[in-house]
C-alpha cells in the first residue's frame, strides 16, 4: 500500500446507534452442523445483526458476489436456498472427506453518511488522526463496502486434510493457524490476517462469544498473526474492519468488513 494512501485500522462490532445498517451490523456465516458425516450436503446461514449468534436480518442472494466451498484441495461453489426474514441458507454437497472451508464476499455497496453520524462513526471505530482530518477538511462522508464471512465445518474422517491453512483468496481474510474444528475452552487459536494475499500488521480484530458483554480486542503483529484463548463452549465470532481513503467520483473511503466463526467445543 502507497504512504499516499491512508488507512484506517478498526476494530468492528460496536453498534452505533442510528449512524447506519453498515455500522450498526455485524455479518456472518454460521453452520447449521459443524460435524456432518462424509458425502453429506454442508449448510451454513448467512445473517446480519448486532447480538452474535442470534440472527437478524437475511442477506438477498443478488448480494453475493463470490462463494465457496473448500475441502481436501477441492472448491465447489455455495448455492443459496430462498431467504427467510432472518437469514439466507448457503450449501454444497462435499465431494471428500476433510475440514471444509465455506466463503464469501459481497458485492461492494455505497451509503452517505451525516455529519452527525460520522462524527459518532469516527469516535466508535477509533478513527485514526489522518481519516478525521480528512472529515474535517473535506465535510462529506461518502463509503463503498463489502462484507467478507468465512467459517468451517469437519466431514467425514478429515483424515491429514490440511486446505484449511490455505487462504481462499478474499480480499481481507482471517486465516487460522491452529485447527479451528477441534478448539476447547482455555487452548489458544492463533491467526492471521491477509490483505489480497499478504500478511497485515497492525490489524486490530476482535473475538466475541454468545452472549458476551464485551469483545476481546486485540492487535496483529508484524507477521500479521495474533492469538485468541478461547473461553466457554459455544460459537464465536471474529471480526476486524479495514478502511482506506478513496479518491473517486463517487467515493470518499472504502471499507472491506471480515468475519471469522469457530466453534469452540465442550470441556473433555
């Protein structure tokens, strides 16, 4: 990335009132089983909302512009079912057994803030200096994002099956370094992030699990890695949000919004 460039480090997941559907939701993908057996169809929902893992809002299908299912080194496309009020079913019948990757990116979107609302976005996310004295010199907030979600899934006998290591290719990806299908409480998930390809540092993501007050946060370091020990039992969310200046006709900043789920299992 060109020092021309500014860029935004923040951590997503604070709501933000009535500032915008944007601010105000996180986006996930979830499996309806995260233990299927070999040969079976993987289904996961894809949902919007604010309180993580209840879901709020489905995503329309026309939304989406890539997905994917990974698994032993082989990827299949998701196909969407017909959206409910609260979230959209994505699925696809695994070929082999193995650790199955599931994806997604959006299809960028634009929205316009107020100078209300902008002033409350820069105090939540922690806007660095550089982006408020942009704000303050240029007075118009206008944004294009896309939403990225990424979660696993194990099926059949996973065997030596390690594609999950791999990134898929999204623009921000969250990548694990330790097995995200086997986590228990108080062991350490170990991460790293890619900007289109590329480990990034100072990157700051967060970690919350159902029901939680508030999110872990935390920093990656020079290698792009940070590490997480995991609490109860249950799902939880990953997420960061990566904002960069833009210079177009109809674009101030653009803004890329990633979202890891795991499962954290019962003690033994």
């Amino acid at each position: 990335m060109s020092s021309a460039r500014v860029r935004a480090v923040v951590v997503l997941g604070v709501a933000v009132g009535s500032a915008s559907p944007l601010i105000a939701h996180d986006t996930w993908l979830l499996p309806a089983r995260f233990d299927l057996p070999a040969g079976a169809k993987v289904e996961a929902d894809l949902t919007s909302g604010m309180h993580f893992p209840e879901p709020e809002s489905a995503v329309a299908p026309d939304r989406l512009a890539v997905t994917g299912l990974r698994i032993a080194g082989r990827t299949v496309p998701l196909t969407p079912s017909p959206p409910g009020s609260a979230a959209l079913r994505l699925s696809a019948t695994a070929a082999d057994s193995g650790i199955a990757s599931l994806w997604l990116a959006t299809r960028p979107r634009t929205l316009s803030l107020t100078p209300d609302q902008v002033e409350e976005y820069l105090q939540e996310i922690g806007a660095s200096k550089a982006v408020e004295a942009r704000w303050r010199r240029q007075q118009r907030w206008r944004e294009t994002y896309s939403k990225l979600a990424k979660t696993y899934a194990r099926v059949g006998d996973v065997g030596g099956d390690s594609s999950w290591q791999e990134p898929v290719g999204l623009e921000l990806e969250i990548v694990p370094l330790d097995d995200p299908t086997t986590l228990r409480p108080g062991q350490q998930l170990r991460l790293r992030v890619y900007r289109s390809g590329r480990p990034l540092a100072g990157f700051a993501l967060s970690a919350v699990s159902a029901g939680s007050a508030l999110p872990m946060m935390k920093t990656t370091g020079r290698d792009g890695s940070v590490a997480f020990t995991a609490g109860e039992a249950g799902p939880w969310l990953l997420r960061g949000t990566l904002i960069e200046e833009a210079n177009g006709p109809e674009e101030d900043w653009r803004s890329l919004f990633t979202t890891l789920t795991v499962l954290v299992r019962p003690r033994r």
